[in-house]
C-alpha cells in the first residue's frame, strides 16, 4: 500500500474524532509497516476494502485511549472493558 493512500483517510478519521470529542489532534508521521503490531500500548486495526485494500493501524497509549474512549461514550473509564 501506498502511504499516499493513507493521508485521506488518516485526515477524515481525525475530524471524526475531533467531532466526537471536541478534541484537536495532531497528527504523527505516518509510516508503513510490514507487521501488524505496533510499539504503542492500545492498537486499533481498521481493514480496508474495495479498490485500496490493506490494513491501518492507529496506535496510542493506553492513558490516551481511555480519555479519548471516555470522551467519546460520555462516561468515565479506567479500563478497557467490552463496552470501551
């Protein structure tokens, strides 16, 4: 896959999120792995279908994706249940 691919997409899920949590993000470098794992604590995969078709990896901390899961469901977490 071609990281040119990914800028789009990386920008919309970031106003995604900024709507959902009334929060500003700021983006890292985007980089592209061979691996499926990342070095961070909390990795969410988003599978791409259709005429591009790979995988994305988000990751974050663990802290950070509590906040961000916190925010967007409207109640406080403290772990990663099936519900966050």
């Amino acid at each position: 896959m071609n990281v040119k691919f990914l800028n789009p997409f990386v920008d919309a899920a970031a106003e995604v999120l900024k709507v959902e949590t009334q929060v500003n993000l700021t983006k890292g470098n985007l980089t592209l792995q061979i691996s499926a794992l990342t070095t961070d604590e909390v990795t969410v995969l988003i599978n791409l279908v259709g005429q591009i078709q790979g995988v994305v990896l988000f990751g974050l901390s663990e802290s950070f994706g509590m906040k961000l899961v916190s925010k967007m469901m409207g109640q406080e977490f403290t772990v990663f249940d099936s519900l966050a």
